[in-house]
C-alpha cells in the first residue's frame, strides 16, 4: 500500500498544491471539490457545508453534475437524512462499493445520475468540523480503494488549512468591507450633504455591505406604548423595487418589536415562514437581520437587512459586523443632529444680531428723520412743500413697518414647516413666493398680535386667500406695486373680533365683464367663516383693493 502511494505522491502533491491556490473562500471549495475528483478519478464529487448548527448543510457545491441534470433535481439536499446525514453525525470516512444497498440510504431524487461506488470524508478546520466531501461512481466501473480513501483523507487535511486560510481573508476582507462602509457613512451625515436624507444614506450602504436584497430603517411610531398607533414604522428603504415599503408598519403587540426597543438584535432564518414576522413585506423575503440602531442606550431606529427567500444565511461574521455598523451608524445620525442643531443656533445669533442692528440702529435711524420731516413741514408755507414732506413722512412710516416685518422673519427658525409656522411666518413665505413671477418684492404690514389671535382654521384661509390675491395680481393687474396689511384687530359689522386682510395694488384695475372666478373663491371661502370678501378700485381711484376679513376663530362645525 505504502509503495502505491508513493507512486503516487506526485499526483497527490499537485493536488494539495492545487488547493493550497487562491485565498476566496467559494472558489477554494470549488477548486478542493474538482481535485479530490481528479484525484480518486470520480465522475461525480461533491463538498456539503455545515450550517450554523452543524445539524444540516448550508451550501453543497458539486462536480460533474450537468445543469440539466441539477434542474432536474430540483433543490439541493439538506443534509438532514441518508449517508449525507450519516455522515454529518458521524465525521468519519465512510467507503461503500453500493450507496443504494446500504441501510443508511433514502435513495436518489427523481431525475439523478445514477450512482453507485461511494466515498465521504470529513474536512476539519482546526477542530471544527467544517463540512464533508463526497464522491461517487469511479471511473471504469471500479470501486474505491483503501488507497483513495487514504489520499483523500491527506487532500481534506491540506483542503482544511485552504479553507482556514480563506476564511481568514474573507473575514478580513468582510471586516474592511464594513469599516470602510461605516466611514463613509460617518462622511456623508457630518459633511452636512445628506442632512435631508441621513436615513436613506444609512440604507443604501447598508444593503451594499450586507449584500442584501433590501434595506429597511424603520423608527418608533409616536403613538402611545402599546396603543394601536405605536410600533415600528418604515421611513426609509432602499431596493431594486421599494415600491410599498415605505409606510409599512410592524404592530406594538409584535414580540419583536419590544425586543428591538430594547436594544436587542433580532435574527430570522426565513422571514416569509417565522411566525414573528407577520408584515406583508417579510413574504418577499428569506433570512434578514434586523439591528436596532441605538447611542447611549436609547434607540433611535431599527435596521432590517433581508436577502431573498433563496439567500445564504447570515454568517455569524456577518452578523457581528452588521451589528458594530448599526452602533456605529446611530453614532453618526446623533452627530449629524447635533452639528445642524449648532448650525441653526449660529445662523439664530447671526440673525438675532442683524434684527438688534436693525432694530437698535436703523429703526431708530429712520423715527429721527420722521420727526426732523414732521418739524420741518409745522414751519413750511409752501403747500407743495407741506405735501412733499408729508409724502416722505408717510414712506418712512411704511418703510418702518417693512423693517419690522424682516426683523421678525429673521427671528423665524429657517425651514421651518409651513404647518408649524406662525400666521406671520407662512403670509411671509406667499409674500416671498410671489416675488419671483412678480418681478418685485410687496410690501407687507402686520397690525396687532396676529400668531396669537388667529385660529389656525382661519389662518389657513388667509393665506390661501393671500395667495389668490398675489396670483391674480400677477395674472391680470400688470402691477408694479402691491401693498399687502395683515391686521388682527379689525372688527366685523356685527362687532364681532376678526382679522382683515388687505391687498392694494397700483395695476389695470377690474375690467368690466372680465373673469371673477378668484374673486368669487374669496368670497366662498371668507363666507364659510362668517366673514365676508370685497374688491374696488384702490384709495386714489386706480388699481385695485381687495379686503378679505373672517372672524378671529371659526365658528364650530355642526354636530
């Protein structure tokens, strides 16, 4: 026996030398399941991965086997029963001269080569047991020998070293993978260029690293613990298809969602059999991780990473990786946050400086002038330069309230959501708006506390009559001026408190017969408040007015 495998030595050292080649781990099984073949001179071989457990098989890489006959056979043996089973729980080489006359065999699936001589070995790693390798049906009709099973004990020895080596770049190469993805996660939240979509950051290099079909980040509902508003909602989602995702929401009562809120990771074999996993969304899917993303102990959303329903689990490697990137992901929206917030407050200083400047300095600047003006017109004779001065008086006056008007504009939050804004904020915001397709910037004056005294319902109308008035103006007058007062002390005729909006412009005026459908919308809309909407020619008799007025607060709507 020594001598023959002496003679055989090259052979069996070309082999090892072959397998000992490349440093990537599926390649490198590969390469080990196609040399024992060559090397046992087998039709068929194949190499079956353990899984997590060491109960079944993960992968089954195989040699021989035609993709008509693998299409076949349909899916890929677990591993759970017959010699392949056999030998998973028991690692030791199993020689046979006839699988099918064997006790221990189920049988080959419909559509399988037939087959007969067998050969199994166990492939170690260190200590682990890693998988098995098989082989079947030795050329020429001969049967396995104690010299083949000897050599392939001597292959799987080498074929251990291979793939310890190969795990080790993959878990180096995987390990830098995801360093490098959280760094340029971290650089894109704190440059300030993804502020908007920090969470969709967050997704699409989270997909990329875990080389998942989807990426999910889901965040707390805002309903109360336990109530039917609370749970885990999607806000965020990158797939090839995410159409659906967004809005999805994991219910309260759904153990897994205390379990993440709790800080804890969740990991699922199949998303579309767990029972945990109820969402019509996890039907898509097969094993998904799902990482709270959480600093300092609070949790600030969660991570779902699915692969599709025939995907590889996630690999403990895999999973220790996704879950450093989830901490360190949070880590980085909590620094974004806090970097806008200490943008904001330097652009509120900048701003409460310019309207101190504005205020202490200009404001004041502008009432001396008045006064002088007014001084001046008391000794004046000439009529025409009583009239002048009283003009300028008057401008300085309008232009006072304008200053005022930007001093508050400066102390409003930038971007601040039009829902949230005050009644000021938002008549602003039309008022800016309109500039653009108007050419010029109107003037705006606010009389009384109007964020403090107008209902929101009400609010809501003025600004949208507001706009109507700034589009027509635009469409029809060919003005070259608009004056626009806001003022929440005005009075109804049944003397009831209200808010009067008024719009004088220096344009074309109303044609007669013209269109009144905007005007008749302003009508509508004030009428359904309890107020009222008029128009007419400005105060000199040219352009046009319109006053727009509702009560304070709207009535009640009706039982």
């Amino acid at each position: 026996m020594a001598s023959q495998i002496t003679l055989r030595l090259p052979e069996l050292l070309e082999a090892v030398v072959s397998v000992g080649t490349g440093i990537e781990l599926h390649t490198t099984l590969r390469r080990i399941v196609e040399t024992a073949a060559e090397l046992a001179d087998a039709r068929y071989a194949a190499l079956g991965v353990l899984d997590a457990d060491g109960t079944g098989l993960a992968d089954f890489i195989t040699y021989g086997v035609g993709e008509t006959d693998a299409a076949r056979m349909g899916a890929l043996p677990d591993g759970h029963a017959g010699l392949l089973g056999e030998l998973i729980k028991h690692p030791v080489p199993l020689r046979l001269a006839d699988l099918s006359a064997d006790d221990r065999s189920v049988g080959l699936p419909p559509g399988h080569p037939p087959m007969k001589t067998f050969v199994g070995v166990p492939i170690r790693v260190h200590t682990e047991i890693f998988g098995n390798l098989y082989l079947t049906e030795k050329r020429g009709g001969w049967q396995f020998t104690d010299e083949d099973t000897r050599m392939l004990r001597i292959l799987a020895m080498e074929a251990g070293i291979a793939i310890g080596n190969a795990r080790l770049y993959e878990s180096a190469r995987q390990r830098e993978h995801w360093i490098s993805g959280a760094a340029a996660v971290t650089t894109a939240l704190l440059t300030g260029d993804a502020a908007d979509d920090a969470l969709d950051v967050v997704a699409v290099w989270a997909r990329k690293l875990a080389e998942s079909a989807a990426a999910l980040v889901l965040a707390p509902r805002g309903g109360k613990a336990g109530g039917p508003d609370s749970g885990l909602e999607v806000v965020a989602a990158s797939a090839a298809d995410p159409e659906g995702m967004v809005g999805t929401v994991i219910p309260a009562e759904n153990p897994i969602v205390a379990q993440l809120l709790n800080g804890e990771p969740v990991f699922v074999d199949d998303a579309a059999s767990d029972p945990r996993t109820t969402t019509r969304l996890a039907q898509r899917f097969g094993p998904t991780m799902m990482l709270p993303l959480q600093s300092n102990d609070r949790v600030i959303g969660i991570l779902a990473l699915p692969r599709p329903p025939d995907g590889r689990p996630f690999s403990e490697t895999e999973r220790v990786l996704a879950t450093q990137f989830a901490a360190q992901a949070a880590l980085a929206l909590v620094l974004a946050d806090v970097q806008r917030d200490r943008e904001r407050l330097a652009v509120y200083e900048d701003r409460d400086r310019i309207a101190r400047d504005l205020h202490d300095l200009v404001i004041q600047r502008l009432f001396a002038t008045g006064m002088m003006l007014e001084g001046a017109g008391r000794r004046a004779r000439t009529p025409e330069v009583i009239e002048r001065i009283g003009h300028a008086v008057d401008e300085l006056d309008a232009t006072i309230q304008e200053v005022r008007t930007a001093i508050y504009a400066l102390q409003q939050g930038p971007g601040d959501d039009a829902a949230h804004s005050g009644l000021r904020a938002r008549a602003l915001r039309e008022v800016g708006t309109a500039a653009v397709p108007l050419g010029f910037q109107p003037s705006v004056r606010f009389v009384g506390a109007v964020d403090a005294l107008v209902g929101e319902p009400v609010g809501k109308n003025l600004v949208a009559a507001l706009r109507e008035v700034l589009s027509n103006a635009f469409r029809h007058a060919r003005a070259s001026r608009i004056d626009v007062t806001v003022d929440a002390t005005a009075a109804l005729p049944d003397g009831a408190l209200a808010v009067r909006l008024t719009a004088t412009d220096d344009g074309v005026g109303i044609p007669e017969g013209g269109r009144r459908s905007g005007l008749r919308n302003l009508a509508r809309r004030a009428r359904s408040l309890g107020g009222s909407s008029t128009y007419g020619p400005g105060p000199d008799g040219t352009g046009t007015t319109v006053v727009w007025e509702a009560p304070l607060q709207a009535p009640p709507e009706p039982d």
